[in-house]
C-alpha cells in the first residue's frame, strides 16, 4: 500500500512538471497519452488497484481519482495557456500601422485611341451630332452597292475585302449571300437613313476591316469616325465650316485648314480635308512629304444614289458626309510614328497615356 502511495504522489508531482515545461500543444498532448492513455502511466496505477488489499482501496482509490483529476486540470490548464501565448504573438505578428501608407494600386486607363474617340464624340455632340452605331459584318449590298459601288465599279479596287466563309465549305469560299467584314463605317450611314426621320446628324465610330499588309502605316484591322447629316438646307458652305471648327477644336485654335478636289463614290462634289502639317508647322518636312499639309479626313455632299438607297428623297432632302481614320488622327495627335504600336498591347507604350480618361 505504501508503494503504491508514493508511486500515486511521484506522479502527481512529476506530472505537473513536465505539464508545465510542454513547450507546445503537441508536447502537451504526448503527455496526455503517456499519462491517460490505454498504455498510460496513471492508467497502469489504477489497474494495480486490484492487487491492493480491499481495506486499503478505498483510500487508494480516492488519492488515485484526485490525482487523475489533477492531472486532467493541469493538461487543459496548460492547453489554455499556450493557446493565450499563440494568439497574442500571432497579434503582435499581424498587427497593422494604420498611419502607414497604404501599397499603391496600379489604376487603369483608357487606351489612346478610345480617348481620341471620346474626344471626337464631345466635340461633335457639340455640333448637335448623336452618335449612331452599326454591325461588324455587313451585307455586300450594304457595304458597296448601297454607296454607289456596284459589284463592276472601279473603285472597289480600293477596298482589299475580308469576306465571310460559306459555312462548312472546304476548301473555304467567300459566303453565296455576300457576308463580309465591313471595310468601312460608311454602311452605317445607309442604316441611319433607314432608320431615322430627316433632319439626321450621326457620327458612326467603330471598328473596319480589310485585306491589308500589316506595316507602319496600315494594319488588317483599324477605327473610322463618320459624320452624316441630311437636312432641307444643308450644304457644302456648312460642311466646310463645321469641319474647320472641329480642327480647331481638335488640334488648337491657330489650326490652318484647306480643301482639296477629291473623290468618292458616295459623295458628289468630294473633298480631301487638310491641316497644317503638326509636325513642321506647315514649313515642309519628311512627315508631310515636305508639303506642309497632311490630309485628316474626306467629306462632301451625299450622292443622290446613297440617298435613294437609304430612303431619302433627293429632290426633297440633301446631305453631307465626312470620314476619317480615329489611328491617324491618334498618330498625328500624339506624334506616334508607328500604327503597330496601338494594337502591340504593349504596357511600356500605353503607360505614357495614362493621363486620359
């Protein structure tokens, strides 16, 4: 019996220390199984019991359960304490300075030529224009043939045409209802007519499409902004006025202008629209092939043929049109010297524009 007391005493001595050393959660819970466990030391003691005389186990046995009973308190005692530790150095790790500055986030921007196109929607709305939108892909007859440009015309020359494939030809050929990728924002105009009640004053901005070699100066897939207005009484007096007024308000108020004979299927008379050269000031240089000028847009009065085809009696309403390429009027905005550099997605080239909008 007396062995077996200061077997039971030792214990609970020697428990206690090494539940107070655990340095961890894991060493504390070693200690609970060599302890408490089916193999545990304590466990083993109280299995001894049954080898006590029976007069001495009852006393035995209250010291063991006090012991047991200390031991548990010691271990959930301990648990608590390193718990406490944890949380206050895992505190102290994620503490905040809240009078630190905070990490700078990278802010997006508008890309150089959507900048210009917001540019040039402003200073139109100005004009009283509203902007009209039209599809992607367009009809043959929609694209040529309602400008003016029948499938025999000479012009279509100058349109190098993506077509549509047939669906499931092999090998592919151009689609039998003439399906194409329009090479111009021009169709847009034929919907605007066809849509709207005269007077009409659209802008049409959006995204063309032709048969190009890919260099600085020309890509397979570039941006066109065109006007069109019909009206009793519009004329080539207010075109002319309306267009120096937009330079002037695009490139600065001493912008110089002129007109120049031009051609255009659609339109009759036609006009090449020119500025100052924005390189030299008009005094000749490589930029404007030393002519001083650099062409911006063509315009002139709609061909009564375009209006027939958008609804409009030519006897009854006349109109006028412009257009002009929005990545030559980026080009020659922010003296950029090559057209790749607005679709090479390049962070180091767009990030001098960050100032836009």
């Amino acid at each position: 019996m007396d062995e077996m007391r200061d077997r039971l005493q030792e214990l609970r001595v020697t428990a206690a220390e090494q539940l107070a050393a655990a340095p961890d959660a894991v060493a504390v819970d070693q200690l609970r199984t060599a302890l408490l466990g089916r193999s545990g030391v304590l466990t083993v003691l109280l299995r001894d019991l049954g080898t006590v005389p029976a007069a001495d186990r009852p006393a035995l046995g209250q010291l063991a359960n006090e012991v047991r009973s200390e031991v548990e308190g010691s271990i959930l005692a301990r648990l608590a304490a390193l718990q406490g530790t944890a949380l206050e150095a895992r505190l102290a790790a994620e503490r905040l300075d809240m009078s630190a500055p905070g990490r700078p986030s990278r802010i997006g921007h508008l890309h150089p030529l959507m900048t210009v196109e917001r540019d040039l929607r402003e200073i139109f709305h100005a004009f009283g224009f509203e902007v009209f939108e039209g599809p992607e892909i367009e009809t043959d007859a929609m694209n040529f043939e309602a400008l003016n440009i029948p499938p025999d015309h000479p012009s279509r020359d100058l349109w190098d045409t993506l077509y549509v494939a047939e669906p499931g030809s092999d090998p592919p050929r151009p689609a039998e209802d003439g399906t194409i990728l329009r090479t111009h924002t021009s169709p847009v105009q034929i919907r605007a007519m066809q849509a709207l009640q005269p007077p009409i004053r659209v802008v049409t901005p959006g995204r063309c499409y032709r048969y190009e070699a890919v260099d600085a100066g020309h890509n397979f897939e570039f941006f066109q902004v065109e006007g069109l207005v019909v009206d009793h009484d519009s004329s080539m007096a207010d075109l002319k006025g309306m267009l120096e007024e937009f330079a002037r308000a695009l490139y600065g108020e001493g912008t110089r202008t002129r007109f120049r004979p031009g051609y255009y299927p659609f339109t009759e008379p036609s006009v090449a629209f020119d500025v100052a050269c924005l390189v030299c000031g008009g005094g000749g240089c490589p930029a404007c092939g030393r002519t001083g000028w650099m062409t911006i847009l063509g315009a002139g009065m709609v061909h009564p043929a375009v209006l027939v085809a958008g609804g409009i009696d030519p006897d009854e309403y006349q109109g006028y049109a412009f257009g002009m390429g929005l990545d030559r009027i980026t080009l020659l905005r922010h003296g950029i010297p090559d057209l790749r550099l607005l679709m090479s997605a390049d962070l180091r080239f767009l990030s001098q524009f960050s100032a836009g909008r």
